[in-house]
C-alpha cells in the first residue's frame, strides 16, 4: 500500500538541510531502485521552485510499504531527523485514484 510521508522543517535548518542531503536522497534512491517510490520533494518556503536563503518549510515522500508501522519506521530513520531539519512527520495511508 502507498503511504504519505509529510515532514516539517525547523526554522533556520537550511545549512542543516543541504549538508545532510546526499544521505537523505541515498535513502529515497534506494526506494526507487526498487520500485517503491511514488513521489518525493520538498515544499518551498516561498512560491519559488527555487527558494534561495528562504529554504523549504518540509518534504513529502509518498511510498509504498508493507504496512503503516513499517512506512513509520522508515519515516522515523530519516537522517533529517538526526540533523535537526525535521521537527515532525505524520504518516498516513494514501490511496492512488487519478491519473
């Protein structure tokens, strides 16, 4: 089943953010390859695909999983976490219907 993944950053975690990227993406990769991963990005803090110094306000991750308590203990060993980026992920199912 598919899960959503909606992480919110903490304020000023910008340098905290980019300095811990290549580890956050390996994970994400690691869902591509295989063939697990539906949609993942960050949300701009401002109306911009390229936010600049405003940074991002979080991330979604849609993915799929064996089950919530699985998709959550993903969720919860996301190196943002250990950096200070994210201050909170909500995990919920997510049913696909369109396109």
């Amino acid at each position: 089943m598919l899960y959503i993944i909606y992480s919110t950053d903490a304020e000023g975690s910008l340098q905290q953010r980019l300095a811990t990227r290549p580890a956050h993406l390996a994970r994400l990769q690691e869902l591509k390859q295989q063939q697990r991963l539906f949609a993942a990005g960050p949300l701009p803090a401002i109306d911009s695909e390229e936010p600049g110094e405003a940074g991002f306000s979080g991330s979604l991750v849609i993915a799929e999983f064996a089950n919530l308590e699985e998709a959550k203990q993903w969720a919860s060993e996301d190196p943002y976490i250990d950096a200070g980026v994210y201050t909170s992920s909500v995990v919920k199912p997510y049913k696909r219907v369109l396109p």
